[in-house]
C-alpha cells in the first residue's frame, strides 16, 4: 500500500511539473536530489520554474509563504488536523489570491492542499532553498566558537575557508556562538567536519590518561 501511495504522489508530482509548462517535457533535475516527500514536490517545483525562468520568483514567493504560515491565526488554520480540508483549502486560496503569487506557487500549494500534505510545507520551501543554494554556487559552512571573533579573525578565517572553495563556489557563512565547547572552534563546511574545540581535545586528553594510567 506504501509503494503505491508513493507511486502515486510521484505522478501527481510529475503532472505538475509538466502542466504548468506544456505536456510531454522532461523533467529538469535540480543540482542536488532531496528525498522524501518533500522532495518529489521540490523537484517538481524546481523543474517547473526552471522552464519557466522563474527560480528566483518563486524562491521568493515560498519564503513569503513561510512568513504567512508562521502567523498564529494561519497556522491555527492551515496546520491545524481538525480544521476541515474545505476550509484549509479556500483559507491558501485566498492567501495566494491576496498575495498574487505565481501560477507556480499557487499550484504548489492547491496540490499540497489537496493530497492533504500541508504539514508537510515547511519542508518543501527547505528543500526548495537547499535546491537553490546549490543552484547558485553556495557552499554552507558553520563555524561555532565559545565566544564571538574580533573582526579580525573574522577576515581571517574567511579568507581560509574561502581558499578551500573551487572555481564559481560561493561561501554561505554561519557563525555560532556555544560557551560549552571552552575555546577554538568546530568548522562544518559542506559535507566535511573539523573539530577543534577546547572541550574534544579535553576528552581525548583525558581517554589517552585513561589508557595509560
């Protein structure tokens, strides 16, 4: 029963991703795959405002959407399980309307409504801007330290990461501050992961006296 429901969703998705272009063209693929339901929808979405020329717009569009949503009296509509499909369904329709979103987005967020996956939009805008940050070039990179860098160790360590960079990649820099980790710092950029906290050079101290003694 699952691998059908999936089966299913995946033509709907390939149904949108078509529609709102014309019949019968193949599907863009995004720069990077996101899995999950939210995936199927973002990839369509992906594909759709590709041909269209319209990454950007919709970009926009869906954080727009994730502004609305975050609304006490929205979200109490929309994310609510006990509120009726009907009502769910007229309260974005109206939403789209007032905010004159694409005919893109607007499909998005009727399908959405009507596979009764709502709960699942934040999850979709996610993926869609995972999408689009890959699309652009950008690699994220989190760096947390136990206490917030001067500016010029700030430069200085952008100027690091930068070199680490290849040709037309852009840094997406996030800094973080966690007293817990006692001093220098935990780098995550990309898919790879530095540790160079005061606290792991701690633990591995104390493990390797451990052995010893």
């Amino acid at each position: 029963m699952a691998s059908l429901a999936v089966s299913g969703l995946s033509r709907q998705v390939r149904c949108f991703s078509t529609s709102v272009t014309r019949p019968f063209t193949k599907l863009v693929r995004p720069p990077v795959q996101v899995y999950g339901v939210e995936g199927c929808y973002a990839t369509a979405l992906y594909s759709a405002a590709s041909k269209q020329n319209k990454l950007e717009q919709v970009e926009k569009e869906l954080l727009r959407v994730a502004q609305i949503l975050k609304e006490p009296k929205m979200a109490a509509s929309i994310l609510n399980p006990f509120t009726k499909r009907s009502i769910k369904v007229k309260s974005l329709h109206d939403m789209t309307t007032k905010e004159k979103f694409s005919t893109l987005t607007s499909n998005l967020i009727n399908l959405l409504a009507e596979n009764g996956h709502l709960t699942s939009i934040p999850a979709v805008i996610s993926a869609f801007s995972t999408m689009m940050s890959v699309h652009r070039g950008e690699v994220p990179c989190t760096v947390t330290t136990a206490s917030p860098l001067d500016e010029a160790t700030l430069s200085e360590l952008k100027t690091v990461l930068n070199s680490f960079l290849s040709k037309g990649q852009v840094l997406k820099l996030e800094i973080k501050t966690d007293p817990s980790i006692m001093g220098g710092m935990i780098v995550r950029i990309g898919e790879k992961y530095v540790d160079m906290s005061a606290k792991t050079k701690i633990q591995k101290l104390s493990k390797a006296m451990r052995e010893v003694f």
